[in-house]
C-alpha cells in the first residue's frame, strides 16, 4: 500500500493480527502464495530471478495472502499466512468431514500458542458448517479479492524492489 493512500481510522485495519489464543476468521479468497526473505530482521518480498537476494543465501520462506472475514471485528482483512497453516488447511480440504476445493464453506479458528520467534505454534481448528451472512456477502458485493490480492502484492513488491521505508516499520 502505498504511503499516501494509508488510512489509520482504528477500525480499518486491512491485515489480521492473529492474537495470542483463538482466532476465529471466515476464509473468503482464495489463497495467493509469495516467497519472502528476512534480512536483519526486515522482510522483503522475492521477486523472482535476478531479485538481488535469491543468490545470497538469506533465509526465504513460502508465504501466502488470503481474504478473511475476522469475526472479532465483522471485518475484511488481508491474512498473511505460513506453509503450516496451509498444510493444515488442505489437510481439512481433501478430508471426507470438511472437504473444499478453494475456500472453505465454513469458519475457521487459528489457535496461536506460545511467543517469540521460532515457538510459536498455530493450529487449525474447523467451525460448523454455515452459509455467509447477510452482513458477510455485503463486505464482498462487488469485489474482485483474487484480483485486489494480487494488487497487494504487487505493491508490497515495489516496496521492497525500491528498498522504501517499511510502513508496519513507521511508529504511530
């Protein structure tokens, strides 16, 4: 997202913050993945061959961008997710109980345990199955979040092509 166009209205927050504890969410996209690297303790997104990192043996890890519906606040955030819970997922998607071929039709709760790099252990845990709300379909009417996923992206990739200040860096 670009500096400009950054709102701090508290109650639009665009990405999930998953707490300590559980998290309960509605997946509402499908999930678009992305290659990140941590260089001294900063994340930058790959970008591809020639990004300037992929030869310099800096820890990369597969990530994934996802539409939730955050039932704590009713919003829709952008979730920024790991292989595990991605194992997980599809480990409820080709099961016979929850099986779903790109976004569940069902609630679902990250449970976060622990704290500090490297303990921290997330689990998936399935909700009854239940159609959108009202309230759900209205967040989504009229939008294209596979495609709103892939902007993100692409602007979280000039970020770190420019080498820019982080934005989740800035202190406000």
């Amino acid at each position: 997202m670009k500096i400009n166009e950054l709102e701090f209205s508290e109650s639009n927050n665009q990405w999930l913050k998953l707490e300590k504890g559980d998290n309960r969410i509605r997946i509402v996209s499908e999930a678009l993945p992305f290659a990140q690297y941590w260089v001294e303790n900063k994340s930058y997104i790959c970008l591809g061959e020639n990004c300037g990192l992929c030869d310099t043996g800096a820890k990369k890890s597969k990530q994934f961008f996802l539409y939730v519906i955050d039932r704590k606040d009713k919003e829709l955030k952008i979730a920024q997710v790991g292989v595990g819970i991605m194992k997980e997922l599809k480990g409820l998607a080709i099961s016979e109980d929850w099986a779903f071929e790109s976004v569940p039709d069902f609630d679902i709760t990250i449970r976060k345990e622990g704290e500090g790099f490297g303990s921290v252990k997330y689990f998936v845990i399935p909700n009854a199955k239940k159609d959108l709300s009202e309230e759900d379909k209205a967040l989504l009417e009229g939008r294209d979040l596979d495609t709103e996923l892939e902007v993100v992206l692409k602007e979280k990739t000039e970020y770190s092509k420019e080498d820019a200040v982080k934005v989740d860096s800035i202190p406000f």
